[in-house]
C-alpha cells in the first residue's frame, strides 16, 4: 500500500472521515505519543520552565496535548480543515491556525521557544504542480526559511518524518543548513525494522541548554547534536508499552471526571488576560458577547 502522501494532498488525504478515524485509532495515539515525547527530549528544554513552541501539522491535537501536561504553552498550524475540526471538538487548549506550511510562516520573529513536528516533513517532498515554485527543494526553502526566522536564538526544532531514501534526508538538510541551521539527523534503533525512528534535529544559535537528552543533565553546548536511541526490540516494546498505558489510564481517568466545558466567561477573561500580559495584539476586545458559543468555521 503507498504511503498517504503519494496518494492525495495532505488536506484532501485528511478528510472528515480519515480525521476522525487517525484520531480515535488507539494505535495511532501510542504512535503519535511515543515520538512527540522523544521529539521534546531532543528539544533539550530547560527544566521546571512553561515555553511558548510550535507543533507543526498539528493535526486533531495529539501531540498538543503532551505539551499540555508538561506544562507549555503551544499553537499549531495544518493544512487539512477536517483535522482542525477535530481539534476544536476535543477542545484543546493550543492556538490552531490554517496553514499551508509549504508557503512559509508568517509569525513576528522570535515568537517560539521551539517547535517540534510529527510525520509531516515528508508531505514537502511531492510537487502538487508542475511550476518550479512547487518543486521540493523551493517548498522547503520557503519552510525552513521562514521557520529560522520565527524560532528565538537559540532554540531547537525537532522533526520525526519518513524518508524513502537517502537522498531525500541530503535535500532536506541541505536546505536547512542553506536557511541557516545547525544540527543534523538523529535515527533512533538503526538495527530495528519496526522501531527505527528518523529525526530531524535542528538548531539556531550557540547557545547552551541544560539537556537530558544524554540522561546525564549535564549542559552541552547546542549545536552538540544528540545521539540516537539503541537497545534490543524486546525492551524497546515493553517501555514504549509502560509509557502508553500509564498515559491511557490518565486520559481514561480524565474521561470519567469529565472535561471542563470552555464555556465560562471569567476562564475566557483569564486566558485574554493572559495573552495580554505576553503581549499579543490581536487579543479581541471584551464585550456582552465574550463567552458567546460560536460555531468554529474554517
């Protein structure tokens, strides 16, 4: 069966029926929790802090929400509306924008702490057209390009994505490193069929971070890149199996106490509030009508 890139563009591939179905595929939610908490641990965030980071192709919200239980602030871009809509139905918590990635970002310059991705980069490296501006290698320049710009110095990006050759990793960090990147790949359990992860390790600036990439805690210079993962496929499945079901049993509980409806003005008041004091200035004004139901329309 080909891969969901070679068959559709991401936003028509994503329809309502696919969005809802890749979101409830329990399956797909180890999957997506497993690489979005290796993707933070290569980010190196500094410890005990709430940081302000992008999830790029966000999706329904997967990953946004392990960045809610660690405690950080995050806004999400994808381009499939159907996968936006299944976000705003779950409620979470991020700032959720339709975007074509391909066409580069818009956000002020050092808006973010950092930004992780999941199984999006390979989406860069089709053509929907002809026309030279749609090639690969212009797709990722606009994207790698703009990103530069958007990520605070320093700071980290990490992308998990699935090449299908060599040759597509060398275009893709050599537009990286043209945009002004350091770091490099990071490929995790190279010996395992089932468990080899690819990553995508980027970083802006020299700076240096207090990391556990290493489990050692001990601060490295950023543009150190860190090393991949390794160990037998037996105890890979068995911790990656400990992680997800410790996760499903806090989503379960949280299931039985019932999320908190977003429909009481003073918590909006407080989240404006807040946005304010970070200093957001499309921030809208409050009104009789904040806290108003609105049907989400994208």
């Amino acid at each position: 069966m080909s891969r969901p890139e070679a068959q559709a563009p991401a936003e028509i591939y994503y329809g309502d029926s696919e969005a809802q179905k890749y979101t409830s595929n329990t399956r797909n939610q180890r999957i997506q929790a497993e690489m979005t908490n290796r993707a933070i641990e290569l980010l190196a965030l500094p410890p005990n802090e709430s940081l302000f980071l992008l999830d790029i192709g966000c999706g329904s919200g997967l990953s946004g929400e392990i960045l809610d239980e660690l405690g950080h602030v995050w806004a999400g871009v994808d381009i499939a509306p159907s996968m936006l809509q299944v976000a705003l139905e779950r409620e979470v918590d991020g700032d959720l924008f339709l975007q074509d990635i391909s066409q580069g970002f818009g956000f002020r310059p050092g808006s973010f702490d950092g930004a992780i991705s999941i199984s999006v980069l390979q989406w860069l490296l089709t053509s929907p057209t002809s026309h030279p501006t749609n090639s690969p290698p212009a797709r990722l320049s606009r994207f790698f390009t703009t990103l530069y710009a958007a990520l605070r110095n320093p700071s980290r990006a990490v992308f998990q994505f699935y090449p299908e050759t060599d040759d597509q990793i060398t275009l893709i960090t050599s537009v990286a490193r043209k945009a002004g990147f350091g770091g490099g790949i990071v490929v995790d359990y190279p010996n395992s069929k089932k468990a080899r992860k690819v990553f995508l390790c980027l970083m802006v600036g020299s700076g240096k971070y207090a990391s556990n990439t290493k489990g050692d805690g001990m601060e490295v210079d950023a543009q150190d890149l860190p090393r991949g993962l390794d160990g037998e496929d037996d105890d890979i499945a068995e911790k990656k199996s400990v992680v997800f079901e410790r996760r499903r049993a806090r989503e379960q509980g949280r299931e039985k106490k019932g999320k908190k409806k977003v429909v009481d003005k003073a918590w909006i008041l407080k989240k404006k509030e807040l946005y304010r004091q970070r200093g957001k200035d499309d921030v809208p004004n409050d009104s009789k009508f904040t806290g108003r139901r609105r049907k989400p329309v994208f």
